[in-house]
C-alpha cells in the first residue's frame, strides 16, 4: 500500500511540473497579449491580466493587409495538405499492399527526399521560379509545400494502409461492394486517425513555412502569416503586448486544430491499442 | 516512418474481430504480379518530387560551379568559374568551423530529445487517466506553436528588461542576471535556442513513444512480474527492445529536423552575435542570400546536404536492409 502511494506521488507530481513548464510560454504568450501595457513593462511580472484589454489586438488587427495574409496562409495550407494527401494515399497504397521492381529504389528516393533542405536550396528554387515568372505567386508556394509535406505523408500512411487487414476489402467485394464503395466505406474510416497524424504533420509544416516565402514572395499581397508577424515584430518589437497579441492570433488556428485533432487520434490509437 | 506502425495496425486488429491476427501488413505475399497499376499510383507522387525536388536540387548542384552575384542574377548572366567555390569554402575556416558547429549543436539537442521525450514517454505510460490527458495537453500545445511564434515568445521570456527569466533568476539570488543580455554571446544564446527547441521537440518523440508503449501486450509485463523481474529488468527486457525501432525512427528524424532547423536560429538573432551561432543552414542562407554570393550559396548548399547525408548514412543504411528483407 505504502508502495503504490508512493509509486503514484512522484510520477504525478513529475506531471505537474511537466505541465507547467510546458504550458508556461504558451500561457504567457495569450496573458501578456491580453495585459494592458502598464502591467507588461512593470518590475514584477503581473502572473495574470486581472485587467484584460483588446488594444493589442486591434493592433493587430490594423495592422496592413492583415486579411490578406491570413486568406494566403490558409489558402496556401490547406489546398498543400489536401493535395498531398490525395497523391500520398495512391502511392502509399502502391508500397505497402503491391510487389513491384523498384519499390525498395522507391522508398529509398521519398527517404532522402524527406532530407531535403529546403532551407538552404532557396537561391536555385528562387531562379527556377522567377525564370516561369511566377515570383509573388501563390501557386509555386502550393506546390512546394506539397513536395515538402509529401515524403514524410507517404512514409506515414504506407504503415497506416499496411495495417488494415486486406481481408476487409475483400469480404466488403464479396458482400457485392465494388471496389470503390469498399475503399470508401470499410477502409477510409480504418485510415481516418491515419489521416488526421499525417494531415497534422502537414499543416504544422505548411503553416509555418518561413524562407521559401521570403524570397519568393516580396509583395505583401502574396505573402503570409509566418512573415506578417516577423516583420510586425520588427515594427512592434519594443511592444511586447502588440507582438503577442499578433503571435497568438498567427497560433490560434493550429493550437486548436491541434489540440480538436489529436485527441481524437489519441482516444483512436488507444482504445484500439489496449488490447493486443 | 515507421514510427507510428503499431498504432494503427492495433487499431485495425481491435475491430476486425473476426480475422485471426494477420502478420504485419507487408510482409503479406497475396500480390504477386499487379502489373501497371503500382506505377500508375506512384506516378503522382514520382512526377512532383522529381520535378519540385529534384529539378531544384539539379539547379542548385550546377549553380554552385557558376559565379553568380547580384549582377549576374539580375542580368541572367552564366559565368562559370569551376570549382571556384568549393575551394574557396573548403580552404576557408570558416566553414569547418559552421559545420563542427552544426554537429555539435545537433549531437547536444538531438541527445537532450531523445533522453527528455523518452522519459517524458514512459512518465505518460504510468500515469493515470486523468494526469495523461493534462499533461497531454501542455505537450500537444507546445509542439504544435508555429515556429515564428515560438521564437517571438522565446524572445519575450528571455528579454533583457520586463523579460520573466531574467526576473526568476534575479529573485533565485543571481541578482547580475537582473538585466542579462541573453543575445550578448555566442554561448547564451544558443542555450536559448536549444531550451527553444528542446521544448518544441520533445512533445513529438514523447507522444509517440507513449502510443508505441500502449501496444505492448500486458500479458508480457505479467510475464516479467511472475518471473521476479524487477523495474529495471522490466524496462531493459519487455520495454526497451519494443520501443528500439520508435527510437531509432524518432532519432533519425530528429537529426534531419535539428541539423535543419532555420527559423529557430535564423529569427532569434539573425546567426549573431558576430555570427557565431549560424548553423550550416543559416551560414548557407547569410552567404548566399544575405550577402548575395548566390553561387557561394549554392555550394555551401551542396555541401550542407552532403554533412546531412554522412550523418544520416547509418540509419540509411539500416533501412535499406530492412527493406530488402521485407521484400
């Protein structure tokens, strides 16, 4: 008995600590943008907006173009996530349910594709992109991120589609479904927590894209969320309320796309996963 | 990767009642001779990569024989110098300096992430319900902060004046951090990237070793108890060899993602101060693109990519293996 207490005590307070250390940057990104300036620029830190203000949002609401780089950003994410989902499902079928020559050559390709640094290949997917004259343009933008998000969304999926039992599909064929009514109505739900992992993964590179779109895309009309609030930090820099205001808005989005997803893929892999 | 395989594969097995347990997915043989139709799925994905990726990495590998500055860039000029570049980086120290840099700074946060996340990874699997999804939460929050966000907050904690770790550590005693410069030096600053980074980063490793812990078979820790296996024993025999493959995965993709990762450092404070905490991405990026020696850029890009595959050649290596035996 003594035990168990005891076994029970030191991993939850681990927990805690854990917790907060985790939550604490987040925490004080929404407080401090929610704080009048006052209370941000004062000796002690005020630990909570007891007197909470929407000026720092409005600053970052009238901030230029504010609309336009949100509709880019979202634009730009979901149409890459969508895209390399629909083209990683076909391929990942293709390697984890076919025998086929070169289909170790294959993988290995998406393997080092996965290590590309983009990062550092900007000058030449800059030139590439300005000789098609398609410099502050979102549809180069799109498709890069595909290409990005692509290999890891195979290499993912390949495993999500090789767990599904084949036998699924063809009971489904044999109870006088076609095959595209069996793909749709025995396997894609099996795949669904599947999707959702990899379409996280995607939107989390997506959105967060920063070197490629600040050498492509110059005008403003054409960039998005990740430059917006570098440069309102170099304008804002000094108001700390101001720039977390703009931060929390830039994070918003995928903090809870996140948090609604993952819990879903969560309670997903662990009620199927308890028995084994 | 193969980092979420059980996952799913329980998952399926939890519904599918009816069929007995199937072998691992790939392993199965029924598809023997599938014709075109393998090609034909794969042609979407071959098509973009080879030409989004591969036309770019093409592009990048003849730029970096070429001199090419701002003159040439606007002028659409090729003037070729051979290997000009190389040598030029190579001779150079700076360059050895970046990339002994780069390995160290990716031996030390991939080390800390894998150690942190994996610990942080078994604490969820000993937790009760409750706890896990708490601490879940903080986790999924943390990894889930856009990059520019989180170096934007980073910035704010560790600020020179109003800044709350300086105010923590002044009240602690250390009364000289009271107003620390924390991007004065080479060393405090990469200790805020690497605080930065270790926080974004381990959510990932933890969670999904936490999914892989939950699909070992309970039956097997009964196994251990009854055979008077201790915790440690437990870990090393039952645990650990289930979990080796995640860890693996999950380390090769960190090593890509850390030797990578450009925001983080480039946003903090541009690779300052005095450049001694650019990494061979960012040392890449000031080069080429700051300081418009494009084809010097391009080479170092080249180079980049070369450290990058040495680094990773192990587990390369591994995989193919394992592949050929799957198939």
């Amino acid at each position: 008995m003594r035990r168990s207490l005891f076994g029970r005590f030191w991993p939850n307070a681990t927990a805690v600590v854990l917790f907060v250390i985790f939550l604490f940057p987040v925490y004080w990104m929404f407080a401090t943008s929610l704080k009048p300036t006052g209370d941000i620029i004062s000796e002690d830190p005020v630990w909570f907006p007891l007197d909470p203000t929407f000026e720092h949002y409005r600053t970052a609401f009238d901030a230029d173009n504010f609309w336009n780089f949100w509709k880019n950003s979202l634009t730009v994410t979901l149409l890459a996530v969508g895209f390399s989902l629909l083209v990683a499902l076909l391929a990942s079928f293709a390697i984890a349910r076919m025998r086929f020559r070169g289909r170790t050559g294959l993988i290995l390709v998406f393997m080092f594709a996965q290590m590309a640094p983009w990062e550092v290949m900007v000058i030449s997917v800059y030139m590439l992109v300005r000789d098609a004259d398609m410099l502050n343009s979102l549809v180069p933008l799109t498709l890069f991120y595909t290409v990005m998000v692509l290999p890891l969304t195979i290499l993912t999926l390949r495993n999500f589609v090789a767990a599904v039992p084949k036998d699924l599909e063809e009971a489904a064929m044999v109870d006088g479904a076609t095959r595209v009514q069996a793909f749709r109505k025995v396997i894609f739900p099996l795949l669904a927590p599947g999707l959702m992992a990899t379409s996280l993964f995607g939107f989390i590179t997506a959105w967060n894209e920063f070197p490629m779109v600040l050498v492509l895309n110059k005008e403003a009309e054409a960039q998005t969320l990740p430059l917006w609030l570098s440069q309102f930090q170099t304008q804002f820099g000094d108001d700390w309320g101001a720039t977390m205001a703009a931060a929390s808005l830039f994070a918003l989005p995928i903090l809870l796309l996140f948090l609604y997803l993952q819990r879903k893929v969560t309670a997903g892999l662990t009620a199927g996963a308890v028995k084994g | 990767m193969t980092v979420q395989i059980p996952r799913p594969a329980e998952k399926a097995k939890g519904r599918a009642r009816t069929t007995p347990p199937p072998p691992p997915g790939r392993n199965r043989k029924a598809q023997g001779s599938a014709g075109a139709l393998p090609y034909l799925l794969l042609l979407p994905a071959l098509v973009l990569t080879a030409v989004l990726l591969g036309w770019p990495l093409i592009k990048n590998g003849v730029l970096s024989f070429q001199q090419l500055g701002m003159k040439e860039l606007i002028q659409h000029l090729t003037v070729w110098n051979g290997v000009d570049n190389y040598a030029d980086a190579l001779g150079g120290e700076d360059f050895w300096r970046v990339t002994l840099r780069t390995i160290v700074f990716t031996a030390v946060n991939v080390a800390l992430i894998m150690l942190l996340g994996t610990l942080v990874g078994l604490l969820l699997a000993r937790l009760g319900r409750k706890m896990r999804l708490t601490l879940l939460m903080a986790l999924v929050l943390a990894w889930a902060m856009p990059i520019i966000a989180a170096t934007t907050v980073y910035q704010w904690l560790f600020a020179e004046r109003y800044g709350v770790v300086n105010w923590i550590l002044d009240k602690l005693g250390w009364h000289s951090m009271a107003d620390y410069s924390w991007t004065s030096s080479q060393f405090s600053t990469f200790f805020v990237i690497t605080v930065m980074l270790v926080w974004t980063s381990v959510p990932f490793v933890a969670i999904n070793l936490y999914a892989a812990t939950t699909t070992i078979a309970r039956e097997l820790y009964e196994a251990a108890g009854l055979d008077g296996a201790g915790a440690w024993r437990t870990f090393t025999s039952v645990t650990f060899p289930f979990i080796r493959p995640f860890l693996l995965a999950t380390t090769f993709l960190e090593i890509i993602w850390i030797f990578k990762a450009f925001p983080h450092v480039y946003a903090i404070n541009g690779g300052g101060p005095d450049r001694l905490t650019e990494t061979l991405p960012v040392y890449a990026f000031v080069e080429g693109v700051g300081n418009q020696h494009y084809g010097m850029g391009a080479a170092i890009s080249v180079l980049t990519i070369l450290v990058l595959m040495g680094l990773t050649s192990y587990y390369i290596r591994l995989l193919m293996k394992q592949e050929r035996e799957d198939s």
